[in-house]
C-alpha cells in the first residue's frame, strides 16, 4: 500500500549530487549580482552620495544586469535540473533506479529552487553588512528642501530587494518547471519558460488592442498598468508598492503552478523525451497561439503602415491577418512536429478550425456580442465618472472633467446613450 506522504518525499542524495553538478550556475548569477551591484558600491565605500541614484536603481531592480540575473537564474536552473527528460536514455535510466516519480520530482524542484535563490541571498547579505545612510546631492533634485532626510540605502530596502526578488525568481522557476515537464527538449524548454512568463499579460494587452479598434469607446487608459501587474518579471522593475500583498499572491501562483507541474510529471511518458511537445494535446495548442499571435502582429503592422489612408487600413490589416495566420499556423506545425513535412488532412482540418475560431472572433468584435458599446451603468450607482476630450489633436486625460455631482453623472450618462445613436 503506498504511503500518504509518499508525494511529499525527498532525496537528501538527489539534491547533493545537483548541488554539485550545477553549482556554477548560482556562481555565476552571484556574480552579476556582485559584479554589477556591490562592486561598485565597494569602490566608492568613503563617500556613496554621489551613488544615490544607482543604489536606488539596483535596489528597484532597475539595474539592467539585476533584471536579467532575475529571469535568467531560474530558467537556467529549472532547465539544467530537469535535462534528464529531454533525453531517452538519461530519463530511462534516472526513472529505473528506486525511486519514486514523486521523490524524483520533489528532490529537483528543490535544488534547482536552491540554486535559483543563493544569489540573491548572499548579495542581500553581503548589503545588510555594508549598508550605511547614503543621502541625495543636490544635483539630484536642484534643492534638496524635503527631500534632506531620503536615505536610499537602509536594511528595509536591501530586505524589499530580497524579498520581491526572490518572489520573482519563485514564480519564474515554477513556469520553468512546468515548461520542462510539458516540452521534451531544452531549447523548446527555454523558449516555453520565456512565454509562460509574458503571454499572460501578452495577450491581455493584445486584447486590449482588439477593442480599441473595434468597440467604440473602449477606453485604454488603465490597459498598460494592468499588463504589468500580469508580468512580475516587469512589475517588479516598475512598481515598488503593495509588494507584500503582491509578493504573496505570485507566491500562491508558484505553489499552483508546481502543483500543476507535479500532475503532469506523473502523467508524462518517457518515449516523448526529445520530442519539442511532450502532450500530444498541447500541440493544436501550441500552433494556435503561434498562428494568433502572429496574425495579430502581421494585420496590426499593415494597418499601421496605412493608416493614413481612409480607404486602405481595413482591406490591407485584414491581408495581413490572413497572410500571418498562414504564415504562422505553418511554423507553429514545424515547431511541434520538427520537420516541414507538415501538409497532410489532419493539420489542414486543425488550420480550418482556427480559421473558423478568428472569423467568430472578429465577428463577435464587430457585432458587439457581449453588449460593451451598449451598456451604460446606472447612474444612481455611479459615484463619480469621467471623459476624454479631444482639442485641437490633444486628448486630455480625463482627470480634469471629473463628474461627482449626480445631475451631472445623470447628464453624462444620457450623453453616453445619445452619441449610441449617432456613432
């Protein structure tokens, strides 16, 4: 009978032989940190007010090298633990010796999740013990005024870079894990860890672009920063605020995303090692969201090549949407399949089905399926609204017309149902 905590089981001689084979990794990423973090900060130990400014970019993960060690450690880390798989003779004979799916994956999961975060802790330590007051000059601001007393370099910012690092580097790793358990090579491993991490917000955005150009007053202001809290990797060199509650949220999305990775490990099978998708499923999958993203990309730059013209945007963006669908759905086939052999029934039926997906998706756009150009809020529910003007080619932002007076709100909202009808 198996035990119940069997699924919880580790390897204390797993985790020390990939401590030992994978070393340099975490070795290296100490490196960047220290190279291009502390270093610097070492050399100009006597007087750092005049580093004012590349302490607080290094401690915001602003620092370019900062953000590439970031994404790069536990990609790298998660790719080199779980290489095993992406060969037929390694993941044979790793998943012959005694031991268990589970314990195989749980000792990997936390080396390799080991290896990610020593970087960061050693540089954060290495700060806590050299970090003394380092105050703005007055270059920096013209006058100093309020700003006298902003000390940049204090043991709570180095522990905020600590922390929303290591949450970063968490939800990466996860992504990564769950990208090495789904594909059957490294390089489709990497490629995968790259797309998990931006499709999200990716195709958010994309969305947001769709319907701007197809529903009428769909207002983009707030698109951008919602993109970003979708993309840890870009928040956190971004935006700085409520990262407790941020950091905890990504954190519970690395547990599910491992948890996710583990029901997939014990589902893989080994014949698919070396295969770029290791789930016959997620090949249709794949090719479809390559063929999206590369029709999108194609019709947009059409139109946008032509939008000067009042006759043209809309015929030559739809060319470009065909023609990348195409183009795309066809490298997405050679991609998952690893060959150009890919004109046969079966991926003709599969490209139809797609081309049926787009054409309802352009005509739920168009038609207004879900009602948005139609809906005006109640106004009695509304406690304050605003609206964009545009004088002379300048729109202004919306924030100087305000509304919270209900006679105005209830004007607004008849104004709303009125330009309806003249749209």
């Amino acid at each position: 009978m198996k035990s119940k905590t069997s699924y919880f089981s580790v390897s204390g001689t797993l985790i020390k032989e990939n401590m030992r084979r994978f070393w340099v990794i975490p070795l290296l990423g100490f490196l960047t940190y220290f190279l291009s973090g502390v270093l610097p900060i070492l050399m100009t130990y006597r007087d750092l007010n005049p580093m004012f400014s590349y302490i607080s970019l290094c401690l915001h993960n602003q620092q370019p090298f900062f953000v590439i060690a970031n994404v790069t450690l536990p990609i790298a880390c998660a790719a080199y633990v779980f290489r095993y798989l992406q060969t037929t003779s390694s993941s044979t004979a790793l998943h012959a010796m005694p031991f268990t799916r589970a314990k195989l994956f749980n000792s990997n999961v936390i080396s390799g999740l080991t290896l990610s975060v020593i970087p960061v802790l050693l540089t954060g330590l290495i700060l806590l013990a050299i970090h003394k007051p380092v105050y703005p000059e007055w270059s920096h601001f013209g006058s100093i005024g309020d700003y006298s007393d902003l000390n940049v370099f204090t043991a709570e910012a180095i522990l905020h870079w600590m922390g929303v690092s290591l949450a970063v580097i968490f939800f990466t790793y996860a992504l990564s894990v769950l990208a090495g358990i789904l594909t059957g090579n490294t390089v489709m491993q990497i490629l995968a860890s790259f797309g998990l991490s931006f499709i999200v917000p990716a195709l958010y955005l994309l969305g947001s672009c769709y319907a701007d150009i197809y529903l009428y007053g769909y207002d983009t202001r707030d698109s951008w920063d919602l993109t970003i809290d979708l993309c840890p990797i870009v928040r956190s060199a971004t935006d700085q605020g409520n990262w407790l509650f941020y950091g905890g949220l990504i954190f519970v999305l690395g547990l599910i995303i491992l948890a996710v990775s583990s029901v997939f490990y014990h589902k893989r099978k080994l014949e698919h090692a070396a295969d770029s998708i290791a789930f016959r499923f997620l090949e249709p999958v794949v090719c479809w969201l390559v063929a999206f993203l590369g029709m999108t990309m194609l019709g947009f730059y059409f139109g946008y090549l032509h939008s000067d013209s009042e006759e043209l945007p809309n015929l030559l963006m739809y060319f470009g949407f065909a023609a990348g669908a195409i183009l795309f759905f066809a490298i997405g086939l050679i991609i998952v399949k690893k060959s150009a052999r890919i004109f046969n029934k079966k991926n003709l039926k599969s490209f139809l089905l797609f081309c049926l997906a787009a054409l309802l998706f352009f005509l739920a756009l168009n038609l207004d399926i879900i009602g948005y150009e139609k809906r005006v809020p109640n106004s009695d529910k509304v406690a304050s609204a605003s609206f964009l003007t545009n004088f002379g080619g300048f729109w202004n932002d919306g924030n100087s017309f305000s509304l919270e007076d209900p006679e105005n709100i209830k004007r607004l909202a008849e104004f709303h149902r009125s330009s309806q009808h003249s749209a």
